[in-house]
C-alpha cells in the first residue's frame, strides 16, 4: 500500500459519529449512507458488564436480511489506525473485531454513493454473548451518527426501539473503581491502538463479566435474558439487594428489522 492509495469502510455503530471519527484521528473523504445485504447488526459484542454491557457488531445472515450504515472512503492509513483503535486491534491473540468484506449498496438518495466493496468490523466467536444490551450513551452516539448521515427512518427508528442497560447502584460503583484505569487506558487506545492497552481492555472486560455471572447480583445492572433454567438464587440476597439484581429488564424478543425482503 502506498501513501495516499484509498479504500472504503463500511461504518454501522459508533463509527457513523464524525465525533468519534475524529477522536481515532481519522478523516474520511466522503461518506454515504448505504445498505449491505446478507449481514445483520448485532449487539452481542460483549464489552462491560458494568456500564457498557455490549457493542454492535455484524454477523451474517440470510440474503434477504440488511444493516444499514455509511460507507466512508478514507486513505487506507486511516482505515488502518480505525483497525489499529478498534476492539483488539487486529492483534493477533487479543480478543476483538475481526475485519470483513461487505458489498455496499448505496441509498438512491446518495448522489456521491456507488457499489462498492468495503471492509468492516465483524466479530471474533469467543467474545460474542447472547442477550447483551447496549448502554444509552452508545445508543445515543448511534443515532446521532444515524441523523448526521441521514438514514432510512425506519432504520432510525428500529435503533430507538433497542433495549439499554440500565444501572444499579452496585454496577454503578464497580464502574467508578474500573473508571481509575479505564479512563487513560482508553485515551491511548484512541489514539495508538498499542497492544498492550488492546490486552489490558480485554483483561477488564473479562473481569467485569466474571463478576457478573459469579458474584452477587447487586452487582449487575440489567443486561441480560437469564439462560433457560439458570438465574442467581433469589434467596441469596436481601429484598434491597433483590430489588437490584440483574436479568430482569430485558425480555422478549430483539426488535425485528425493519429491512428484511418481503418473500
């Protein structure tokens, strides 16, 4: 790859705000709304239990079944520091995102969109969790994003619909403690994507989740659908502490999305 030499990213999450854009250093040099077929957005990207209990990711799906987002075309140095600041960075045994190709089909109202092929950001099997929730603040950064680059409404408002982590006091608290760390441990991973704040993150991460499924559920803020046939022990705990453990937020099914072929 030489300097200057171009290539295009298929944004969907937090990456549809310029704002976060520019907090990894990186400038497109023209973005586009756009639809990608065969792949589903996801929020089972497991990130802090505590207070940001999943990301969005992609995973595959039927032909039939999309995500929407914006391609950006960047310089392929800018696509590389977005993989270098990425979860895992692409470093090799760091647990995170994996890159992947996708065919961009652009919104016919997009005069600068074209098909294309672009790279984004799917997931590795091992940190995947079903039932996970995304936090309002990831949420609220998604559609901001979403109104920037003017997205279907029903795309829009299939993100509103999405179900958010909500804390306790407990959840709260850990985050304060882990907040020591994770606060310039996150500035250095913006910016330089080092593998060892890429190591350090996942290392945090795993320890939130421990907690989680094995410590008291005051802990927890709500996050997940419990597994058929398992949940913590309601008699373990006081009716303070009861009224604040997790797994009872979240039930029913995830939202439909508003963009599968009509058969």
């Amino acid at each position: 790859m030489t300097s200057g030499e171009t290539g295009y990213y298929f944004a969907f999450g937090s990456n549809l705000n310029p704002k976060t854009l520019k907090k990894r250093k990186v400038s497109p040099i023209e973005s586009f709304p756009c639809i990608v077929w065969g792949w589903q957005l996801s929020y089972r990207y497991a990130a802090f239990a505590c207070a940001e209990p999943a990301f969005f990711t992609v995973e595959r799906a039927p032909p039939d079944v999309c995500v929407h987002g914006v391609c950006h075309k960047m310089t392929v140095e800018d696509i590389a520091q977005i993989r270098r600041t990425e979860g895992g960075g692409g470093h090799e045994g760091v647990p995170g995102y994996v890159w992947a190709d996708v065919e961009v089909e652009p919104y016919e109202s997009a005069p600068n969109g074209i098909k294309c092929v672009a790279q984004t950001l799917a997931s590795m099997s091992c940190i995947l969790r079903t039932g996970c929730v995304i936090s309002k603040r990831y949420k609220d950064k998604v559609l901001e994003g979403a109104d920037v680059y003017k997205l279907a409404p029903e795309w829009k408002a299939y993100l509103e619909s999405m179900p958010i982590f909500k804390p306790t006091i407990g959840s709260r608290i850990i985050t304060v403690i882990l907040a020591v760390p994770v606060v310039p441990l996150a500035a250095l991973l913006m910016t330089t994507g080092a593998r060892w704040t890429h190591t350090a993150f996942a290392g945090i991460k795993s320890l939130t989740w421990f907690l989680h499924d094995h410590g008291p559920g005051f802990l927890n803020g709500s996050i997940t659908v419990p597994p058929q046939g398992k949940g913590h022990d309601p008699k373990k705990f006081t009716t303070l502490f009861l009224d604040m453990q997790a797994y009872l937020a979240v039930s029913g099914p995830a939202p439909a999305n508003p963009h599968e072929k009509e058969q």
